[in-house]
C-alpha cells in the first residue's frame, strides 16, 4: 500500500552545508549537568504555572549556570513553532489558540524569582502576527507593574517583516530588542525558513529608527558553513544598522534531524571574531563557544547603557 508524501509544512529542509563534524566534542563546550536548588525550584514553578522556557525547549547548554543565577528566558505563545528552521529544537507544528493570561504568569514567575533582568522571547506566530506582538506588548506591562524595577528584554521573531507588530512591541519600551540574525545571507533558506536576510536588518534598523532609546541586539551562531568573510560581512551590515550588542555562538546539532555541524570553533577564534566585530561599531560583543542569545544578558546590557 502507497502512502501519500508529508506535506511541505511538516518537512524539514536537509541540506549537506559542508563536511560533517567527526571528532568528539572538545573540552571547552562540555556543560556542566543542571544542579541546584535553584534549578529545580524554577523547573517547579514553571511547571505550576504552565509556562514554557526556551532553556529547555532549545537544549540550551547554559541552563544550569542560569537558572543557578535565578536568570532565564521564558517563551510566549506556547510551544509550538509555525517554522521549520533547519538548526532549531523547538517542536513545529499547528500551534494552539493564543493564551491571553501567559503575560500575567509569566510576571508572576518572574516576581516570584525575585529576577531584575527579564527576557521574553516566543514561538514564531505566522498564524496571528499582531496577536503575538501583543502577547510581547502585555508581558512588558504586567512585569514592570508586578516588578517595577525589573528590566525587560523581549528576543522577537520577525513577523513576516509587518510593520504593525514591531511597532506594538516598541510602543510597550522594552529596555532591550533582540532579533536574531542568526546566519550568513547564502545559508538563509537551509538554517531559517521562511525568514529572509533583508527582512532581519530591516527590523533591526527600524527598531533605532522608530525608537532610538531602544538598545538593539542580534546574534550569529558559526560552525554551520559559513566562511569567515561572510561573517565579517554580517557584522559590517548589523552595525550599520545600528546594532548595541552583538552575541556569537557556537552552533550544536540539536538531533540527526537537524543541520550538519560542518567544525568547531576553538577558543581563540571566538576572540579574533569579538574584536573584528568591534570595529563596526557595537557596544558590547560577547563572542565564545557557550554563548548563546541570552547568555549574560543583564551583563550586556549594563554595557550597552553606559
């Protein structure tokens, strides 16, 4: 008996982007496994109060030292991603109605942690664009009047490149506007679908644009096929929209599903890419093989308003 294919929305696009990496996982990106009081009492209240954290749903390497630190990123509208990025963990699918009461549990988490710098970011909603922005919009407002003196980082998907929900997230003034670029312009269609290049700067520069007070943040993650000089490039494009913070990562395959890891990146490369970066004009760049959007985030963001 013939079965019918899977449809477009259900596949994942599987393109070799160079060799495949066969050596064991160097030293320097073993993570230490999650521990602590801390932790579990975060996994707990998360848990109680039915709320997602993109720490787990992305196989963050970092969530142990974070969550230890009382720091973590909760993920808005669910779990359920409408893409199919290439290098991404997070479950696809057809998500679920929006929650309109997510905003108020996720401000009672972060009172409850006693946190003072929050980060928000989302599943993409290409199904309810301006519902998402929102979502975004609500959370900012129910933190600061749960938490008044709790900054507020949102990590926003693109929404489809529409101008409406950017400006319903600026309107809300979080302290810090995430977006991240994540790979080099030839790589677009293998590491993000359905995103485009121009559609990412264009956000990031009209994010300064519309709200100059606003710090702005992107990052790029390496070891998936890009060259060196495509990324000098990508740094040369995020400064020039004005970009404060700029993080650079290393790529993990998350599962045999996933892209290829094409190499690691030692140490002293992540160093040489921090001070090339720097020459664009970015505040701050946090540039290592652990790093990851949210990692240090308070720290960047300290530098970045001074």
């Amino acid at each position: 008996m013939s079965t019918s294919p899977m449809p477009p929305e259900q596949q994942l696009i599987q393109i070799d982007l160079g060799p495949k990496v066969r050596e064991p996982k160097p030293s320097w990106l073993k993570a230490k496994a999650p521990t602590g009081e801390n932790f579990h009492n975060l996994k707990k209240l998360a848990r109680g109060l039915g709320l997602h954290t993109v720490c787990e749903s992305a196989q963050c390497p970092n969530i142990g030292e974070c969550w230890n630190h009382h720091t973590a990123t909760f993920m808005l509208l669910g779990d359920i991603c409408t893409r199919r990025c290439g290098f991404c963990a997070v479950p696809k699918g057809r998500p679920l109605a929006i929650d309109w009461d997510e905003p108020r549990r996720v401000a009672e988490a972060v009172a409850t942690l006693g946190i003072k710098h929050a980060v928000v970011t989302s599943v993409n909603r290409d199904d309810d664009n301006v519902g998402g922005a929102r979502i975004f919009a609500e959370t900012i407002a129910q933190i600061r009047e749960l938490v008044p003196d709790c900054r507020v980082e949102v990590l926003i998907p693109d929404f489809q490149g529409l101008e409406k929900p950017l400006r319903i997230v600026l309107e809300a003034k979080p302290h810090v506007l995430n977006h991240n670029t994540e790979t080099v312009p030839r790589l677009y269609r293998a590491v993000r679908s359905g995103a485009r290049y121009k559609r990412t700067l264009d956000l990031l520069a009209n994010s300064k644009k519309w709200d100059p007070a606003v710090v702005t943040k992107s990052g790029v993650m390496v070891g998936i096929g890009e060259e060196t000089v495509e990324l000098i490039e990508v740094f040369r494009d995020l400064g020039a929209c004005g970009v404060d913070i700029l993080t650079i990562g290393q790529y993990l395959r998350p599962s045999k599903d996933h892209l290829p890891m094409t190499r690691y990146y030692p140490p002293d490369e992540f160093v040489s890419l921090k001070e090339q970066a720097l020459q664009f004009g970015f505040k701050h760049v946090e540039s290592g093989p652990m790093v990851r959007s949210s990692y240090h985030a308070h720290e960047q963001a300290n530098v970045a308003a001074q």
